[in-house]
C-alpha cells in the first residue's frame, strides 16, 4: 500500500477557543487517524474533522481504535474514488471545530463530481456536507421544465419504467426456469 | 548562384508565412471553439442515489417545484409521498375575492394555488377543467406545470395523494354562489371533507351545503 500521507500533516492542535476546559487542563496532543480510498492512497485526518462522519466516528468511539492500531490499519473506503475522498477530507478539515455556516463556500466546485460526492458523503454519513451537496443537486434543475428536469436527473418516463420492470419480470422468469430445469436434471 | 540563394530565401519566406497563418488559424479556432463550446452538462441519475439522499435532495426544494417535480412521473410522485410533507389540512376556498378557487396549502402558508383567475374570469361553470391554474408564489410556474387537463377536483386528489393529507377544509363565502352548486357538488363527490366553514352565504346556499357535506367540524358565520 502506498502511504503519501496527505490532509491535515500540517495541521495544528485543537483550539483552545473550541474546547475551554482544555484550556486549564494540559494540552492533549491531537489524534490522528488514517483513511484510504479505492486509489489506496492514505489520508491523514485528525481525528476532530472525522466528528464530521458518523460513520467514522462511530467506528472510532465503538471499536476503541487507538492512533497506533489506525496507523497500522487505515479505515478502507474502497467504494469511494480517491479524488472524492479527498474532496470528503478536506472539506473536513476546513471544517473541523467550527460551526458550519448556511452558506458553503468550500464546497468543491466540479459539478461532474457531484454525483459521485452524494454517494460518499451520504456514505460517511456527514449530515451537513450532505445537505450542501443535496442543495446544489437540487438547485440544478430550479425554474426548469419537466422535459430539462428528466435529461438532468435522468428521469425515465413512465412508459420507460414499465418498459423496464416487464424486462426484468421476463429475465427473472427465464432464470427461474433454467434454475428448475437445472434442478430437474441433477435429481435424474 | 545569386539566384539560388534568392530562390531560396523567397522559399523560406514562403514556408515563414505559411507557418505564421497556420498558426493563426489555429489560435483563432481554439479561440472560437472556446468561445462557443457549451459546457458539458451535468447529469446526476437521481434514482440512482440512496433512498435517503434522494429524499434529501427533493426537500431542498421550494414547495412549488416538489408539485412540480410530482407530475414528472409516477416514481417522482412516489418520491414526494415519501417526504411526508403532512401539512395540517388543505383549504379550499369556493369563491374568493375574484370568484375563483383556491386551494390552500397550510405549513406556515407556503403555497396558494388560485384557479381560473388567470383571465380575470370564472372558468368553471360549464366545465370541470380550469383554463388557468395560477400558483401565488410564482406565476411562471403555472406555465411550466400546464395541467389544463386536471380539473380542481383531480387538483385536490394529486394533493391530498402527494401531501398524505386526509384533512380537507372547505370555506363558502358571500362570492361562492356566483359558482354553480353542481360543479362544487362534483368536485368534492366521494371526497371526505373534514370542515366546513360557511360565512355570509344565502340561506338557499347554506341548506345546500350542509346537505351536501357530511362534515365532522362545521362553523357557520352569520347567514342572510
């Protein structure tokens, strides 16, 4: 496995503004955890930005994964492109300890990648990027008519759909039967 | 040899310049391929997504344009009905300021749908099929959804059908008797009407009414 370890290396402690009874107690030096795509390339995320997923979060809190077991061990995300991924852990880093504001700026501005960040997200269960990115798919097709609105999401129409679902009656009947004619002929 | 030599230099000024136009030629394409290229669209397979973020997806939209996205198709309407939208009730008011109707969608009031207000003349007498639908929020809605086909009564069922809202509410007022009973009658036959409001309506009016309407709450306001 490649390690170019990536995201927040450069990244500085937790504030002390965020966490004000950390400011008495002695600084507790940041966690960090480890994350691959299907690219294999490691990301770095401290584990601050990681509260974002819940997912992940829940992965740390109920599987009590220490810094060392996770260095050893990066959380495997195989049905998610490297890019997106790292979209997903930026995004997190920018966002690690604050509020997340109405309006994301950050978000990644590649609509090609939308869909494909949908489906991470929606994934890694991060509820705020989710509802950025499910705004913008939703923005896509405001003001258009039903004919725009079916080329930009893909809509079939309902023809199509019953078109469709006769097709897959057809092939499921068809498997049906060879399975039973196939079963016949063992039992002889 | 002085003639080589000026052979040769006008054929390198030749194949300069043929060189320099190329080139030209080429920067103004990329130019106007730049200039004129559409950007490729983006496509996202919506029913491609989970279930949730599908869902997620719709409710970012205004309230308008989840009626709108209703009537694409029957898996988009399906898609609405799983919001959950639920509001309290729907209203419809027989006779308004203008003698039209309206349904009135109630969740903090986000949308009123007038029909037959469009040409500034009531629609409904000989048919059961508005002219016009005119939502309040956005009048170019109205064109982009034309469902001239649907009548006030199929508008009432889509709604009732996509909101999962049993709680019809209907108001008579002074106005409602400029609207032909029997066309209310039929709009509302088969339908359970939660409440009934009648306010100042003829006394004919309101015997008809509550004959028509079995209703569980009813409030009347002083009838002539």
């Amino acid at each position: 496995m490649s390690s170019t370890e990536q995201g927040t290396s450069s990244a500085a402690p937790a504030e002390p503004t965020t966490a004000p009874e950390s400011a008495a107690a002695p600084e507790v030096p940041e966690s960090f955890y480890y994350v691959h795509g299907k690219d294999k390339v490691v990301h770095k995320v401290s584990a601050g930005a990681l509260q974002h997923s819940a997912l992940i979060h829940g992965m740390i809190s109920n599987l009590g994964y220490t810094e060392e077991q996770a260095k050893a061990n990066p959380f495997p995300f195989e049905n998610i492109d490297g890019d997106i991924l790292q979209m997903v852990v930026d995004w997190c880093n920018q966002h690690k300890g604050k509020p997340t504001p109405p309006e994301d700026t950050n978000l990644p501005k590649q609509k090609e990648k939308l869909f494909d960040l949908v489906l991470a997200v929606n994934y890694l269960e991060i509820k705020e990027l989710l509802t950025y990115c499910c705004k913008q798919v939703a923005m896509m097709v405001k003001g258009k008519s039903p004919e725009e609105i079916r080329e930009i999401w893909m809509i079939p129409t309902d023809a199509e759909d019953e078109a469709a679902e006769k097709e897959a009656k057809k092939r499921a009947g068809k498997e049906a039967a060879g399975e039973t004619a196939a079963a016949a002929g063992d039992a002889k | 040899m002085t003639d080589l030599r000026e052979e040769l230099r006008k054929c390198l000024e030749t194949y300069m310049i043929c060189m320099f136009l190329e080139i030209l030629t080429m920067d103004i394409y990329k130019l106007l391929k730049k200039l004129f290229e559409t950007p490729p669209k983006v496509i996202i397979p919506i029913f491609e997504l989970p279930w949730l973020a599908r869902k997620h997806i719709i409710s970012k939209l205004p309230i308008e344009e989840i009626i709108h996205f209703s009537f694409i198709s029957e898996e988009c309407k399906d898609l609405v009905r799983d919001l959950n939208l639920k509001p309290d009730k729907i209203s419809i008011k027989i006779g308004s300021s203008d003698a039209t109707s309206s349904i009135e969608y109630y969740e903090d009031k986000l949308l009123m749908l007038r029909f037959g207000t469009r040409y500034k003349r009531f629609q409904f007498q000989k048919s059961l099929i508005p002219s016009s639908i005119l939502f309040d929020t956005d009048e170019q809605l109205a064109e982009r959804i034309d469902r001239s086909d649907m009548s006030l009564r199929d508008w009432i069922i889509h709604f009732m059908d996509i909101l999962k809202c049993e709680n019809l509410e209907v108001s008579f007022s002074p106005l409602s008797s400029l609207i032909n009973f029997e066309y209310t009658r039929k709009t509302f036959e088969g339908l359970a009407v939660d409440t009934l409001k009648i306010d100042n309506c003829s006394y004919e009016y309101y015997k008809l009414a509550i004959q028509e309407f079995q209703v569980i709450c009813f409030y009347a306001c002083s009838t002539s």
